[in-house]
C-alpha cells in the first residue's frame, strides 16, 4: 500500500458522511500466544498500519477527509521487554496522516466532536449475546450514556461499494496468496498417501506456505478424506487417510490480508476409481459452464440458479435422485462468494458482479453413503469483457491429478 492509495481510500469514505457524521475505525487488539497479530482488514485497508490498539477517525470537513490517527504512546522502561512502540513520525509515514495523537488523548479530543454529532458509523465486527462485548461496543455503550443524542451504525454499508471492487495493487495481494497456495497443493498431490494422518498433509501446507514468508493463513483449513469430505466445514483434520479415499482440500493463505479460497479434490492412490472419476467429471463440468456465464452485470442468484439445475441433472445421471427438490441431499451451498480481505468478503449474495469484483466459484457433489465428497473451487476476476480465473495454474483437469 502506498499513502496516495490510502488517502484516495479515505477521500472516498468521508464523501459518504453528512456534515453532522463522525466515523471510528478501531484496529485489533494485541495477539496473545501463540497467535501471530491479525490486523482489523477495515482498520488496514484505510491506514496501512499493521499496529495494535490504535483508532482511525474521519470526518468531512470542506468535501475533504479529516482524518485523524490514535496509537499506543510508547514506554520507555517497557521497550527491553516488548520492544518500541511505532512513532506517530513512523505511521504518518506509512499512512500519509498528519493529525497523529496519542490513545490517552482520545476523550479528550473527541469528546467536543461528539457532542455535536448526530451519527457515527463504527467498525462494530461480529456481534453475539453468548461473547464479552468488544472494545467497539464498550465504546458505543460508554458513547450513548454520555451523548445520548447520537444513532450509532456498522460501518459496512459505507465501506461495501470501497472494498468490494479490487484496485490493481489488491489484486497481485490477492493472486500471490492464490500462488503459494498453489505451491503448497501441488506439494500435497505429490507426497499424500494411505496412511498418512489428515493432518500431515496440513503440515506439508503450512511449511510451504510459511517458507514463503506468509504468516497466516485466510481460514481454518479443511482437509477431508473420504466421508469427512461431505462434511462442508470440517475442520478435525485428524483422520487416516484409507487407499481408496478421495481427498477434498479447502485451503487458502493469506497475504496482506488477502486471502485465496481454494478447493481441490484428488485420489490418493493417484487414480480415480470408476465412480469417483463419474462425480469428478460431473462436478468439473458444471463449474466450467457457470465460470463462462461470469461477467459483469450477471446476479448470483442467476449463476446459484444455473448451478442448482447443471447439479439436479448430474445428480439424476449419477443415479443418486429421481425428483429434481432431491438435490439438496447431495448440494446444499451457494455457489460461490466475494473473495478479498475476508474470505467471504464485504459483497451481498445476491449482489450483480461488476468489473473489479473478485469471486469464488465452487460447486460441489457429496455423497456421505458412498464416502465421496467433491468441490472444485476456483478464485476469478470479473473484468470488463468477462473474467478471468486467478487460480488457473492449480491442477484439476483428471489426467493432470492422476499420477501414473
């Protein structure tokens, strides 16, 4: 990220706010073991700070953005231990903001915005009556007991039609973390065998991915063999793999935040059984005659629809229904998804694509009874004249998979 962009980001949001309208983006808190820091993606795509604790406030002033920046004041006693804090000259130089204070100066400064305000929009995150309330929400109840005046709101309505629409720079984030993660699957297919623990084929994921200098992953990764594979979020990954299993891998790493979403299925014996390679052949097939229809102004809800009917008929070939409302036995997903600095990224389900979107595209065939599950997912541009698959060079033909 360079500032231009980051200023360019920020000028596009605070022309979304009315003049009475304040707007707090708040980074993630500091990682504790053993988990490497993740940075809030809202926080980031609007500051380019990878820091913990601080807080990011616009306002428009005279159709410009008024930014202004909060992070930790350092402690000199305490850098032998955790290291120095960043320095507001350090992250105004990666931010291109100038108005830099310190967190213990925030009530104050903003205490007097706030009392004019009428909305404030907030990066709120995922809410649930069962968890502790967050720092946002600790923030918007002290807010509303001081300031009762103002309507707090989640930031993503504003933030969608910014992120969901992918600038060049975003896009090489985007397919490097598709790349390694490429290199990692293909390091899969050439060492998985019978025997192995689902697990280790996890391992042989994450080395490859963090020898290339990649610290997280996009999400949990699945790695099913046999019936596990019909399971759609399995995350055990603690099964022997058996001779003739099929192994679905749902991996994705992550870079700057960006993160891949791929999916493969192959033998690990190194060749399809008669009937695995019939609910391959059927699965490959439907997911290349949805990937023509991409193109900008097409609706989810037309490629789910389309799915649905390419799988109701594969479905009746394969013997496995005779009533086409039976298909939900077998599928039971959307097709795809946005896809950027969330693996199901800031875009609706049913939204209609636009040139610059990033997408998953993924059906599937399960089929628990038989011990087959089969997803073929693929990461895609939407561009101008149509798309473009960002993870074309993965191998899913048949005869690229089977090992002779």
């Amino acid at each position: 990220m360079n500032t231009q962009m980051l200023k360019r980001r920020r000028e596009k949001l605070a022309k979304q706010l009315k003049k009475d309208e304040i707007l707090f983006v708040f980074a993630a808190s500091e990682a504790n073991y053993p988990r490497y820091f993740l940075q809030d993606n809202n926080f980031l795509y609007f500051t380019g700070l990878q820091i913990p604790n601080a807080i990011l406030v616009i306002k428009q002033v005279k159709n410009k953005a008024n930014s202004m920046l909060f992070i930790e004041r350092g402690i000199p006693e305490m850098e032998v231990w955790i290291g120095k804090k960043t320095a507001k000259e350090e992250a105004k130089k990666i931010s291109g903001i100038d108005n830099i204070h310190f967190l213990d100066e925030l009530n104050r400064i903003i205490s007097l915005t706030l009392s004019t305000a009428k909305k404030c929009f907030v990066n709120i995150g995922i809410t649930s009556l069962s968890h502790p309330m967050n720092k946002q929400q600790i923030f918007i109840k002290e807010s509303k007991e001081r300031f009762p005046q103002i309507m707090f709101e989640n930031i993503n309505d504003l933030i969608l039609p910014l992120r969901s629409v992918k600038e060049k720079w975003e896009i090489k984030q985007i397919q490097k973390a598709i790349d390694i993660t490429g290199k990692g699957i293909e390091q899969i297919y050439k060492k998985a065998r019978a025997g192995m623990m689902e697990f280790e084929l996890e391992a042989i994921l994450n080395y490859e991915i963090t020898k290339s200098g990649i610290r997280h992953l996009g999400f949990k990764s699945i790695i099913a063999t046999g019936k596990n594979a019909a399971t759609l979020h399995y995350e055990s990954n603690n099964s022997k793999i058996g001779k003739n299993d099929l192994i679905l891998l749902d991996v994705g790493a992550s870079c700057n935040n960006y993160s891949a979403d791929i999916s493969r299925t192959f033998p690990v014996s190194g060749k399809f059984t008669d009937r695995q390679k019939a609910v391959y052949e059927e699965v490959l097939k439907i997911q290349k005659a949805i990937i023509k229809m991409i193109k900008p102004g097409i609706g989810f809800q037309k490629l789910n629809k389309k799915t649905v009917e390419l799988i109701t008929e594969s479905l009746k070939r394969l013997n496995l229904i005779k009533e086409d409302k039976e298909y939900k036995k077998y599928y039971m997903h959307s097709v795809g998804h946005h896809l950027g600095m969330d693996t199901h990224d800031i875009g609706k389900r049913d939204s209609v694509l636009q040139a610059g979107n990033v997408i998953t595209l993924e059906p599937g065939i399960y089929i628990p009874e038989e011990g087959i599950g089969v997803r073929i997912e693929d990461d895609i541009l939407v561009t101008k004249d149509g798309y473009k698959i960002l993870s074309g060079n993965i191998p899913k033909e048949i005869e690229e998979i089977e090992r002779g």
